[in-house]
C-alpha cells in the first residue's frame, strides 16, 4: 500500500484533505452517511470541483483487523475522469486525521489442486440410455423419459415438457 494522501479536521469540525497521484489529484471530504443499515457506508468521499462545488466520488465502510480490533475505512473512489477506479483504505493518523492508502485489487488466488470442481465424463460411457449431454434424466416427476433436456417429443419445436402439459 503507498500513503497517496490525508484527511484532517477542519475548525468546523469537517474532515477535508488532498488525494494526489500522477492521474488524480484533488482536494477531497467526507461527508458522514447516516442510515440505520449497518452494511450502509460510513462515509461518501466527495472531490472538489474547479467550479468549487462538491461531487460525490465514492464512499468508505468501516473495516475492523481481526488481529488487533483497529478500525479503518475502506472503499472505492470512481469519476468518469478517471480510467479505472481507485481502491483506497484511510488509517487513523495522530494528528486526529487519517493517512490515505492506495490498494491495488488482487487476483483470486486459484484453489490447491487446480480448483476446478471434478466432472462427470461425456463420452456416453456406462448407461446407454442416458442423455448425449452427460447429466442424466430429469428428476421432475412430469417429465417424459427418454427425451432428455426436458423435451416433450409430441410437443411443437421450441416447446417444453411444462407448455405442452399446460
């Protein structure tokens, strides 16, 4: 994570700071988000703009660090000025602010062994009455045996078993 930037309080009791990267660099506020949901952000994250009025960017939740109980808020800034969105994380600092984190999304990692769920082979071995597709019969009690993929034969093409029934 590289520290991008900082939010202190202002003498109005507001939190204000500055984001500066090589692409976005902005004067930057929280505005606190007030809503009985606790999955509700804590905060919306708005940029000043050059005609010096406030645009909401994006919003910050409240995370907690299952090893020590610190709290800190994460979130994503987003602007169509921007080419991707910006994963950001904010610590409190001492100063009675919080330093500004920049987080790059990670890949998911793959699965030991592969991670790919074992399948059942397709070739038709075994069961000589089973469908072409490899998954078996239907397991609906109306549905016709042998036609496999839930076709009624007697239906009209594009037609299932259930609309001819019906």
């Amino acid at each position: 994570m590289a520290n991008i930037g900082h939010i202190n309080k202002t003498n109005e009791g507001g939190l204000v700071g500055k984001i500066d990267t090589l692409a976005f660099s902005n004067v930057i506020g929280l505005r606190r988000f007030i809503s009985d949901n606790p999955n509700a952000p804590k905060f919306e994250v708005m940029a000043l703009t050059a005609a010096r009025s406030w645009v909401k960017i994006g919003a910050l939740f409240e995370q907690t660090i299952r090893s020590s109980g610190e709290s800190f808020y994460q979130g994503r800034l987003d602007d169509p000025s921007m080419s991707s969105p910006m994963d950001i994380a904010l610590f409190a600092n001492n100063e009675d602010g919080y330093n500004i984190s920049w987080t790059r999304r990670r890949a998911r990692q793959e699965l030991p062994g592969g991670g790919e769920p074992a399948v059942p082979p397709t070739d038709g071995g075994g069961d000589s009455e089973a469908p072409a597709d490899g998954l078996g019969e239907s397991t609906a009690p109306d549905a016709p045996k042998g036609a496999g993929k839930g076709k009624d034969p007697s239906a009209k093409e594009g037609e299932t078993a259930d609309k001819a029934t019906a």
